[in-house]
C-alpha cells in the first residue's frame, strides 16, 4: 500500500504531531508499505529553519526509508493568530500541490490539529478521487479559542462550519480520543464514521534506564528529588502556575523542577522564575529525541499540567505515555476527563485540579516524603505502558487503511 501522509510537523521537529507521523510510518515502512509525507523545513516552535535545512520549494529526501517532501511556507514563531494563520494557509497550498506531483498512493491521510492541513489532504484525495483519512489530534477551533488565542467571532464560527465539513467529507476520522469521537456524533457526524486511535508512545525507545548520573552532575541534580517537565511550552499547559507551585515549595530545597523544552511562553516563564528567584526551577533547551530517555532518567516524578478549561477534559497528553514508558510516577493537573482516567486505572500516579499550585506542591511534597508510593506508582505505570504502544496503534491505522480503500472516496 502507497500512504501518501500531510502533516506541517515532522523530524527532527519534537512535538507531538511530529513523533506520531514518524513512529507509525517507520512501522508501515518496516512490514512492507510505502509512505510518502509533505511537509515543510521544520522550524517548530521557534519559527527558525533547523540548521542544515533551507525553506525551499520542493525538496525530496528520505528518512529511515520514509519518502519526505518539504514545500516552501511563511514561516512564523508559534505566537500570534495572523502570522500563524499565514504560516497555516500557505501549507495548505504548498502541500496540496505537493500532493498532486505525487505517485498515485493508495489512500491519502492528513493530520491536525491546525486543519488547514487537512483540507489540503481532502482536495488532494477528491480531485484524485481518493479514500480520505482525517487524523483528528485535536478540537481545533475550539482549543485556540479555549487558551484565549482566539475570541468568539465570524472568523471562529467559519472555522467551525469548515472544520465540519471536512469530518464529513473525510472517508474516515480517526480521534486521538473517545472524547473527540463523542463530542463529534453530538454534533451530527455518524458514530460509525469515526475510529479510535489512541496517543502512544515509541516502546523500543522510552524505556527504564538508570539514572544519568553525568547528567545529574552538569544539571545540579545530585541528591534531589526532582519534578520534570517536558515539551511545547504553550499556553495550553498552564505553566506559570507550576511556578506557582515550584515558589510555595521553596522551603524544600530538595525538590527540584526541570523544565526541558521551547514554546510561545518559554521567555515569559524564564523571567518569572528570575524575577520570583526561583532557584529550584531549571531550564534546559528543547533536546533531540535521542536525548530524552536520559532527561527522563534523572526525574523522579513527571508532571503533565493542562489548562482548567472543559475543552481539555477530551485531552491526552502524549507525554503520559513516555513517562509511563520510562516507568515514572505522573502528576497530573488537569480537569477529570480522558487523561485522569488513564492515571486513576492504572494506578500511575496522582490527579490534582488544574490551575491549583496549592495541590499541586501539596501533592509533589506528599510524594517527596513518600518514596513507597512513588515507586509503587512507577512500576503500575510501567505494567500499564505496552497497551500504548506505537506499534500497536501503527497496525490499528493499516487495517483501517485497508478498510478505507474499499469504500467509496
């Protein structure tokens, strides 16, 4: 089968759309199908071509025997609705011509959550008259309009009214999540048009490794019981507030938060740490993927913050999957949804209200004072990771693929 693949995010890239396309297609790759991804110079979060890349028109290379196309965009920082707007849009054509140039694939896929993206997958696989698969990784408008990048507006309400259509044309959506998939047939999109296909993680990559004790000596780290967070720091994660956190737990200088990562508020977050005198708080530049296993090593515990916002009660953050790979113990700050019920079952750690530095820190310090529980928490998570692999869910996304290719496009 020929997986012809849009998505604007893709190695060396770090955030999460990027890891997913990438794992699942080395999968595919590996039993025997061909995958072709469009894509662009990567320059996520921080809006700079990666050193070694050029923003050019059309550049054909491969990777671990991933056919990869990158187009040339406006490219923009990860702030600001116009300049990302721009940056959006010009994917959108760029990566729909793209996608006419290509070998006839079997089946066209392309994933959100910016879904300019997607409708460039859609008028590729009409005008070829292809299946069309809409990878729904999230509610896209209503996240932006829910960490406040975007208000209620007549642009909003069209951006509704195409995000629709393109559930409906789609041959099939699948949903990161059993929430996304709900929240889609209230809205009039049949159940049986949507599938189910978790996040996960790479298993062959995050697993227990010893502490890296190099590490721990060049971060400060020796003897501490430290906090990690890692990934986009965005407005979504409500990270001012683990600074909060971090400040009401300045009375325990063993506790340590290490923040690995870049984003839209990673300089606003830096100077309320200096400006707070946060001398527990350390922050290390986004890493390669290779690097992370041993950034996870040196933490004791893992901290997935979200915002408090309904909208992110349907929200799987993919780094509770890598930490439970790694077998760390989660804190997780966020509202009772998808994401605390994976943590309650599974016994992977602990649920505190989003927003809350006061239960947050309360938490973390139970936990310092705790190590039983901590390493019981740990080896629950840890039991509970093959359920979400990669591997598993990159061979969900073939037979459905291989279902989607009988039916009418």
């Amino acid at each position: 089968m020929h997986i012809l693949f849009l998505s604007d995010n893709f190695p060396p890239e770090r955030n999460a759309p990027a890891s997913r396309v990438y794992e699942h297609a080395c999968y595919w790759v590996r039993w025997g199908h061909r995958v072709t991804v469009i894509t662009c110079a990567p320059n996520f979060p921080e809006g700079k071509v990666y050193a070694g890349y050029r923003n050019r028109w059309y550049h054909v290379e491969e990777v671990d025997g991933i056919r990869v196309v990158r187009v040339k965009t406006f490219i923009a920082k990860n702030e600001g609705v116009v300049r990302r707007t721009l940056d959006y849009l010009s994917f959108m054509v760029a990566g729909f011509g793209a996608g006419l140039l290509q070998p006839r694939p079997d089946v066209v896929v392309a994933t959100s959550p910016q879904f300019f993206t997607s409708v460039a997958g859609w008028a590729v696989a009409a005008l070829r008259r292809l299946p069309f698969v809409f990878e729904l990784r999230d509610l896209w408008p209503a996240s932006i309009s829910a960490v406040g990048a975007l208000q209620a507006s007549k642009a909003l309400q069209w951006l509704e009214r195409l995000e629709l259509f393109l559930y409906q044309r789609a041959t099939k959506v699948v949903a990161l999540t059993a929430a996304f998939k709900h929240d889609l047939v209230s809205r009039g999109i049949p159940a049986e048009h949507v599938e189910v296909v978790l996040n996960g993680f790479d298993f062959a990559r995050y697993t227990p490794q010893p502490r890296d004790m190099e590490l721990t000596q060049q971060l400060g780290l020796a003897g501490c019981f430290t906090v990690g967070y890692f990934g986009t720091h965005g407005m979504a994660h409500a990270l001012d507030r683990v600074l909060d956190a971090a400040a009401l737990l300045q009375d325990t200088p063993a506790i340590r938060f290490l923040f690995v990562g870049a984003g839209a508020v990673r300089d606003a977050l830096i100077a309320q740490a200096a400006q707070e005198h946060l001398d527990n708080v350390i922050f290390v530049p986004a890493q390669p993927k290779t690097r992370m296993p041993a950034y996870w090593s040196v933490c004791d515990l893992a901290l997935v913050p979200l915002k408090d916002t309904p909208l992110f009660t349907t929200v799987i953050p993919s780094k509770i999957f890598e930490a439970m790979g790694m077998g760390r113990a989660i804190v997780l700050a966020a509202p009772e949804g998808e994401a605390s019920q994976i943590v309650h079952s599974t016994g992977a750690g602990v649920v505190v209200p989003p927003e809350c530095p006061t239960a947050m820190a309360q938490a973390i310090r139970q936990l310092y004072h705790d190590k039983v529980l901590v390493e019981r928490s740990a080896l629950r998570a840890l039991r509970a990771a093959p359920q979400f692999s990669r591997e598993q869910h990159a061979g969900d996304l073939i037979r459905l693929f291989e279902q989607v290719i009988g039916m009418p496009s």
